[in-house]
C-alpha cells in the first residue's frame, strides 16, 4: 500500500522462494521504488541454517550458533529434523546506511525472536537522523523484552502496548508488559516522542 502511494519501500527477505515472490509482486504492479534485498538482518555476517521436521517444509526455523547442525555433512539431524538450506544474515547498518538521505516513516519488524539482533545491528542507523518515525515490531513471551525496550529507548523512542493504549517510557513498563502477555506473540509500537500522535488513540 505505501508504494502504491509513492513511497520509498525497502523490503528484507532471506527466503529464496518468498524473494522470488516479492519479485513478483513487484514486477505485476510495476513499482520502481520497492527495494528488496535478499538477505536475513542481524548484528553481524554469519551464515545460518534452515531446519524444520520432515513433513513441514513450510514452517522453518533459522539456526546461527549450533555448529553442529550447520556444519552437518548431510543435513539429516535426527528427531525428524532436517536442514532445508542455508541463508546470509548481514548487518542493518551495512544497507541503511547506504540509503540516500530522507525521513524513514515506517518501519515492520517480525523477524520471529531476532529482533534484538537487528536493532543491535542497525545501531547507526538508529541513530541517525533518518532513523524511522514508528516501528512496529512482533514480540515473544519467550524473550527478554525489557532489554528490548532499553534498547530502543537508547535510541530515543519510547513503547506503545496497543491493548492497553498505554505509553512505556521505563524498563519496569516492557517487565510488566511481559508478564501481563495473554498470548506467546504480540506487538509493541516504538515511537519517537514528538510523533505521538501518530500511534496513540
């Protein structure tokens, strides 16, 4: 929607399949200023592995730091897990700092628990003056969203739980907003205080 509107979309993917769908995508409703890049985000250059059981090859995990099982010599891992592939993870910053200077609006984060990561690895950016307005990120119970929350908070933004429509400005607010999870994934808006008015209702 925001390409149909003439804004600038850079878009990350680090499955070949769903690249070559945004590709896609892209070419049927001839948008110029969509950029996809295919890699996965991280803090650092590494490769990972794709793993899932034998009868889901849709649903995959991405492994970075068990050696055994992306150093595997075929693959099969044992308890009905096998590895799909293997996928690049670089460093935000690396990219978005390369982008020409301009606001960045909005920026969608669900990269299923490696947000920490990304934001780790997107420092610089962050930091900048291009840095986005409001980021809506994914979150799990299983995840250490107060350090989450002081993260971003380093960079300027404070949180927004959007069930509650309350403002987290502390790391005590990201600990309560954990505990009080109703279910294992959910969502925190960050945002940067001058631009309020855009997330709360």
């Amino acid at each position: 929607m925001a390409a149909a509107h003439g804004y600038r979309v850079h878009v990350f993917e680090g499955m070949p399949p769903n690249v070559g769908l945004l590709e896609m995508s892209k070419c049927l409703n001839g948008f110029s200023n969509v950029h996809i890049y295919p890699y996965m985000l991280s803090s650092k250059s590494q490769r990972c592995a794709l793993i899932s059981p034998f009868d889901n090859v849709g649903d995959i995990t991405v492994e970075c730091y068990n050696r055994t099982v992306i150093d595997h010599p075929t693959g099969d891992l044992g308890n009905n897990f096998t590895r799909r592939g293997f996928l690049e993870t670089v460093p935000f910053d690396s990219i978005a700092m390369t982008w020409e200077a301009g606001p960045t609006y909005v920026m969608k984060i669900d990269v299923e628990r490696h947000e920490i990561l990304v934001m780790e690895g997107g420092a610089q950016f962050l930091s900048s003056p291009n840095k986005p307005v409001v980021i809506v990120s994914e979150v799990w119970q299983a995840f250490d969203i107060p350090k989450y929350g002081r993260i971003m908070m380093g960079h300027g933004y404070h949180g927004y739980n959007v069930k509650s429509k309350q403002e987290m400005t502390e790391e005590s607010h990201f600990a309560e907003f954990q505990k009080s999870m109703p279910i294992i994934i959910d969502t925190i808006v960050f945002f940067l205080p001058a631009h309020k008015n855009l997330v709360t209702v």
